[in-house]
C-alpha cells in the first residue's frame, strides 16, 4: 500500500479484511484486530473461514464474486469469531481493482437507530408512565401499613386456626409492599453520577455478594480481560445491574446449582446510534452467561419491558430496571438465549483519560 492508501486502511471506522484467491487473511485494518480480537500480523495467512463465523451460506456466492470481479452484498447477518456473541451485521464484499483476485470484506454492525429512536419517541409517555406509578405506589403503601397493623392487633385474641386467616393479611400485605417499593425504585428517574470506574471490582463485589446469598448454590467463574481500561459509570448502580442479572440467572437454575461466568473483553468496533443521529462508542463488553433453561421463547423479545416476566409470581421490574440503568449511562443492554446458554450483554463508554478511578 502506498501512504495515501494506507492512511484510509487505517482510518476506515469499520472491519476491513483482505482475502487472497486461496482465501487467506492477507491484512486486517486496526478496526478488524478490535472486532476479531487479534493482531493483524498474528492472522496473516489464517484461513478466512476459520476466523469469521458468518450465519450465512455465502462462500459459493463469494467465489463467484471473485470469479467475476463483481462486489457481494449480504445483509442482515449474525458475524462472530467463535469467542463471544455475534453482532449482527451488513457485509460489503469487493475485489481490489489493481489485485482482482483480492477480495476485501467490510464488516457494519448493525445500527441501532431504530430501537434508539423507537425509545426517544416513547421517553415522555414512559416518564409520565412512571411518574403515576410511583405516586400511586407511595399512596397505595400506607392503608396497607394500617392493614398489616390491625390485622397482627386481630390475631392477639384469636384462635390458632383464625390466627392463619390474619397471618396470610399479614404476609399478603408485605408482598404487596415490596411490589410497591420495586415500583418506586424504578420510578426514581435521578441521572447516574458518572466516574471512572473499574468494572473487575464492581463484577467481583456482586460476584462475592452473590455467592453468600441467593446465589449460593451457583458456581461463578471469572473471565476477564486484565487491560480492560475504566467505564464511565455510576458504580452502584452498575453493581446493582450486575446483582439483578446474578439474581436472575440464580432463580433460573435448578435447585441443585448451575454455572455463570463474568466475561469482560474490549470490542474497539462497536458503536450505537443515537436518534438525533449522532453516535457513541460503546467498547468495553461485559457478559454474563449461564447455563439456565433459557428464556421462554414468547417473551423474550420483551423481556426488558416492565412487568414481563418468565417466573411465576415474578414482577418483571428487575430486568426493565437493568435496561433503565443502562440506557441513563448511555450504553446497550440485549440478550441472547437457547436452553442451556443465556447471555446478557452490557456495552459501556469509556471513561474519560483524566477521570479519578473509583469502585
């Protein structure tokens, strides 16, 4: 490559590969070692297919392309490496004109405007939304404390036998408290106090709290990526994220116990759109994955709206309380379920280089 050529390689903000007529990885761009998770000297002369796992049949349509010197388009397609989630992409295919029987891939994951836009054109009628309920949830609290009350004042003079009836007010009662209390927490709409934050000590405090209480009978094993830099973020509202989503993979597995693991790497190619068209880079990956049944297939598609859920006499507040978090920090939240693997995948910004670091 001469100069010229080589400043575009370098600064194309997208997945770039060149594949030689033996299909070989000549050279990747700086944006494909992010995406592919390796150097470009360290790929060179690997077999293509060995290193790009696209859910697609395509290789008979890329030998004809290259054949006949023609540029392939495959939309709407899973990519992956085989290490970590795929990313749903657009692939533009095309032969080098001075070297045709190169062919150089371009890889875009997908945008995410739609889903952005869709959710700032419904922000008002939700805050509204939730401003009600919080209200109602406050109001709703005290004649319930008054039921509690007089219900425990009842069972002093009551036979064993009645004192059942009242003990069931009682515990109904509390039940529908903590309903309310989940509602109000979701209702707190106060923007996250962003800092410099190490997201190992925030995974390994929710790991430790996890494992001396409702995830006791859960192994959790740790698979980070040790030169992950700082996130921008609110540290206990992140932890709190990180709690809900081990909560939920806890009640999920069966009762003898299960596994996740807490999967960190750094994806330089990520980015989401916003709705006024702007965009942000969303690098540093955290999964959390277990080896549950998975998601009901009928409500998977909602499980972050609220009051969705998949366990009987679950709220469904837990998981649209994540998304909220994640979406005040400006970042992604989706999941990828089948019987036997679930995984959440939070996408966070950096923190600026002069931030103060915190946990």
């Amino acid at each position: 490559m001469t100069a010229s050529y080589e400043a575009i390689w370098t600064s194309l903000p997208v997945p770039a590969l060149l594949v030689d007529e033996n299909d070989l990885i000549l050279d990747i761009n700086p944006a494909a070692e992010g995406f592919l998770n390796t150097s470009a000297k360290s790929i060179q002369g690997q077999p293509l297919w060995d290193r790009l796992a696209i859910d697609a049949q395509i290789e008979e349509a890329f030998s004809r392309a290259r054949a006949q010197s023609s540029p392939l388009f495959v939309n709407d397609v899973d990519v992956g490496t085989g290490e970590r989630a795929p990313l749903h992409c657009n692939l533009q295919i095309s032969p080098l004109n001075d070297a045709p029987r190169v062919m150089m891939f371009l890889i875009s994951p997908r945008e995410l405007a739609g889903r952005m836009t869709q959710n700032h054109s419904v922000k008002s009628a939700a805050k509204s939304a939730i401003g009600m309920a919080e209200m109602l949830a406050h109001e709703i609290k005290n004649p319930l404390a008054g039921i509690t009350g007089a219900a425990q004042l009842l069972s002093m003079g009551l036979s064993k036998e009645d004192q059942e009836l009242t003990d069931l007010i009682v515990e109904e009662t509390r039940r529908i408290v903590g309903l309310l209390e989940q509602v109000e927490q979701f209702g707190n709409l106060s923007r996250p106090r962003v800092k410099a934050v190490n997201i190992h000590d925030v995974l390994d405090r929710a790991r430790r709290s996890a494992l001396l209480g409702f995830g006791a009978h859960m192994k959790i094993a740790e698979d980070y990526d040790p030169s992950l830099p700082s996130a921008a973020g609110d540290p206990d509202q992140l932890l709190q994220v990180v709690l809900n989503l081990l909560k939920n993979a806890s009640e999920a597995a069966d009762k003898k116990g299960g596994n996740i693991r807490l999967h960190t790497y750094y994806e330089h190619s990520f980015r989401l759109r916003r709705a006024d068209g702007s965009g942000v880079s969303l690098p540093l990956q955290i999964e959390i994955i277990d080896d549950g049944p998975g998601l009901p297939p009928e409500i998977a598609g909602d499980i972050f709206d609220p009051f969705v859920s998949g366990r009987e006499n679950g709220t469904g507040l837990g998981l649209a309380l994540v998304s909220k978090i994640i979406s005040d920090h400006d970042g992604w939240i989706s999941v990828d379920s089948i019987p036997g693997r679930t995984t959440f995948r939070i996408s966070l910004p950096l923190a600026p280089r002069n931030a103060e670091e915190t946990s």
